[in-house]
C-alpha cells in the first residue's frame, strides 16, 4: 500500500506544549488538503496520508510544500513488521534501478528481529541477488537508499526519496499581523519568512489612484495571492493614500515626502491592526537599502506607533532577498514595470537622515488625524 509520511523537525523541541504545535499542523494539513480524497493518521512524530488517488498524488505534494512547520515528506510502501514483506517492498524500490545503493534500518519496534544492522545486511545481500547486474553497494555517497522505519504499531515503512517542506513552524502559532504589501521584492519576501516562523498575516496596501492605475493594485493582488497560498488564505486591504500624499506635497518640503509618508502608512497600518486582532506590523525594509530605511528614517517611522514592527529582511542584501523571491515564485510579478505609491511622489533628493524634531514640526502642517480617518473610513477588503 503506498502512503506518504509528513515529520517535522523543530516542534520536537517544545517540550510539555508540543501537543499544541503537533494538532496546530494537524489541523494545517486537513485544511490544506480539503477537498482531496484521502485518509490522514496522526501518528507519533509524524502523520501518514493513505487512500488518495495516483491523480491526486502530485497535488498533495504541492500543498506539503507550502506548509509551514512540515520538514520532510516522502512517499512510502506501507507493509506489516513481517522480515518477508519487507525484503519484498524493497525488492520493489530496487526494481529496474542501476548504480549503487545502501539500505538503512530504523527499529522502532525492539522485538522485531533481526536487528537493525542486520535487518540492513540481509535485505541488500538479497538485493545484489536480485539486481547484481544493475546495483552494487555504497556505503558513502550511494545514488540511493532504501529506507526501512519498523514501528511500534505493527507498519512498517519503506522509502527511498525524501522530499524537504517548509520547515519552520505551524502558521497560527506565532499570533497574527499585518503585513505593509508594495509591489516590490522585498515585502512579499518578509511576508513569507513571518509566515514560516508561525504568524498568521494580513496585508496592507496604500494605492494612490489615479497616480496609480489598476494595473499595479492588481499586481499587489497577485504578490498577495502568492503568498496567501504559505498562509493558509489571506485577507488584503487597499488604502485609498492620494488624498495624503497630496497633501503632504503641498504642505510640506519636498525632501521630507518620504518619510512624512512612511509615518501615515504606520499609523494607518496600526490602526487597522488593532480593529483585526493583529498583534505587530510587518515590513520589508532592509537597513540602508533605500532612504526611508536608514536607521533614523526607521526611528521616525517607529516613533508614532506602539505596537511591535517586525523587520525579517533588515539584515539582507538584494541578492539574498532576490533568491527567497524567486524561491516562492513572487519575483517575476514583483519586477513588473508599475509604480506604487511611494516612487510616484519620490522627491530628488529624499532626506537620508531625518531629524525627528523637524520631522514633527513639519508634520504639525498637516491635518493628520483628519487625513487618517477618511482613508479608513474607505478601506476595500479583498479575501483570497
């Protein structure tokens, strides 16, 4: 009977509130599997998945892939702890196989006997009897091995391909928050590694209509999407931000246009994380990658909201944020050729390092809690 075995890695370490993390992935998978045909077992440290169509089969594979907290998957010949039955499964793996191989044996249950190093020696000896022609034993560096987990239940296991998930851990673990979403590289990319550390997002996006036409929200729909699919659903909320925008350009001096903006996005981003029960904002700044993101442009943003600001790609550069992008496929979209918000008003030369006191004494020019609550009061949702 084939199935596939789901493990994790870091949850081992939680100790007395493991059992939380355990049914939280649990639940992960149902959720992320609804709709398929299959039967799904939690098992000690790992989950089995039977009874699902050959159809169905790589369509599984892709949702494992994007569930945060699964480590490692693999398809697997299910059989009794029965020394033939085993032989036979890996017989079967082996089959119309070339090169070198190694078994490797796990005995779970110690009153399966032979032991495990000799359960290994004899079933590869049967092996080369078998396959002599085809297959020779590696010790090192063999082109496979056949995986043999003997369990305490009375199943055994046998694989030979192993595929890596996520890793991290289950996505509702870490609280929830809500994610400021540009059309750029970086957003997505810090959206994703808080979703992998357990956190459950929302999305904020300011959209300056008409200096921004429908072609870039619908370009943040899409990065939203994309990133939904790690979240397990995703809500997305566009922020009328023109209104604003132009009000800073006429009331304030050009160089603090940036940073004025940046101090609205926060307040608005907090506001509303407050109404949705999120517990920190989320951006993709990277330190010194842009003005707005030194660390006195940071400290002026910071400065008007309370709540923690969770910054996951602060410390990387470009390449390596380029690499997690491409990695969840948001690259491509994320490069395509629509402003935002930000570059549309983007002063020549924007302040590097704001003083924070005439950052305030600029901003006094503005009505800013009347400016902030008629862009709420015009928020879209989008629910994916």
């Amino acid at each position: 009977m084939d199935a596939i075995i789901v493990r994790y890695c870091e949850i081992h370490l939680k100790g007395k509130n493991r059992g939380f993390f355990e049914k939280l992935l649990r639940v992960n998978i149902e959720k992320s599997l609804a709709g398929i045909k299959h039967k799904f077992t939690a098992m000690h440290s790992r989950y089995l998945i039977e009874d699902f169509s050959e159809a169905d089969y790589s369509v599984i594979c892709e949702k494992l892939r994007k569930i945060a907290g699964v480590h490692t998957f693999s398809r697997v010949l299910v059989v009794p702890n029965d020394f033939d039955a085993i032989q036979n499964a890996a017989a079967t793996l082996c089959k119309n196989r070339t090169g070198t191989f190694k078994i490797e044996t796990n005995r779970a249950d110690k009153t399966f006997q032979p032991n495990s190093v000799e359960t290994s020696a004899l079933i590869g000896g049967k092996m080369l009897e078998l396959y002599g022609k085809n297959l020779k034993v590696a010790v090192k560096n063999a082109d496979f091995t056949v995986n043999i987990d003997i369990r305490e239940d009375g199943k055994t296991f046998i694989y030979s391909e192993t595929e890596h998930g996520l890793s991290g851990m289950p996505v509702g673990s870490a609280g929830k928050g809500l994610l400021l979403i540009s059309g750029g590289i970086d957003s997505p990319v810090a959206g994703f590694m808080t979703i992998k550390r357990g956190m459950k997002i929302d999305c904020i996006h300011f959209h300056s209509f008409p200096y921004t036409g429908e072609a870039a929200k619908e370009k943040v729909i899409t990065l939203t999407k994309k990133i939904g699919e790690y979240n397990g659903g995703i809500n997305l909320y566009v922020v009328p931000f023109t209104e604003i925008q132009e009000a800073i350009h006429k009331n304030c001096p050009e160089e603090y246009m940036i940073t004025l903006m940046r101090r609205f996005m926060m307040r608005i981003a907090e506001r509303l994380a407050v109404s949705l029960g999120d517990q920190a904002i989320i951006t993709g700044e990277s330190l010194g990658q842009v003005a707005s993101q030194t660390i006195e442009s940071i400290t002026s943003s910071n400065s008007v909201v309370r709540m923690p600001v969770l910054r996951p790609v602060i410390a990387f550069d470009k390449l390596e944020i380029i690499d997690v992008a491409n990695k969840i496929d948001t690259y491509e979209t994320s490069i395509l050729p629509y402003e935002d918000c930000c570059t549309v008003f983007l002063p020549k030369f924007p302040l590097i390092k704001p003083n924070l006191e005439k950052v305030v004494k600029n901003e006094s020019n503005l009505d800013v809690e009347g400016l902030i609550e008629r862009a709420m009061a015009n928020i879209e949702k989008h629910s994916f």
